[in-house]
C-alpha cells in the first residue's frame, strides 16, 4: 500500500539562539536578547549617526554560502535577506 508520508522538520534562528536548543535554554534562564545594537552592525545603515535603541538582533546574518544553493555571489547580493535566511532554514529542517 502507498500510504501518504509527512516529514516534519523544524528549525529557527533567534536572537543570542543560533537554533532551537539554544532558545530554549535562553527561555529557561530568562535570557533577556535585547541589547545595544553592535557597532559593525550599524556600518551597513542608511542612517549611521541616528542613535538607535536597544533591539533583539540576529547574530551573523552575513554567513551565506551562495554557491551552496547554486546561486552567484550577485544573486545572492540582490536577494532579499529573508530570502537567503529561509533557504537555509530549510535545509537545516530538511
């Protein structure tokens, strides 16, 4: 017989969480993720010299491995970041 098969998968990115372990530890301990937004982040503003309050940021949105999903480093410049994010999502789910 040939049933139908669902393979489940989950995973996430969180901030100070690289994955889902890591978030539910930090809920654990009550870490709280807001904090001073990191100076090298603040490089890539289009407002560098607002002062921005403290937010929940993503650690190391810029590790993406184009060539990994068969794309150039220019598609993958002109990708929108949430894009690059949920394909690797995927993967790690997968």
């Amino acid at each position: 017989m040939n049933a139908p098969v669902a393979i489940i998968g989950m995973s996430g990115v969180f901030p100070l969480a690289p994955d889902l372990d890591a978030f539910h530890r930090n809920l654990l301990e009550g870490v709280d993720a807001v904090r001073t937004i990191p100076t090298e982040r603040l490089w890539f503003s289009t407002l560098p010299d607002v002062e921005y309050p403290p937010a929940a940021c993503l650690d190391r949105i810029d590790l993406f491995d184009p060539r990994a999903f068969g794309l150039s480093l220019r598609e993958a410049e002109l990708m929108d970041p949430h894009q690059r994010m949920t394909m690797q999502l995927v993967c790690k789910a997968i």
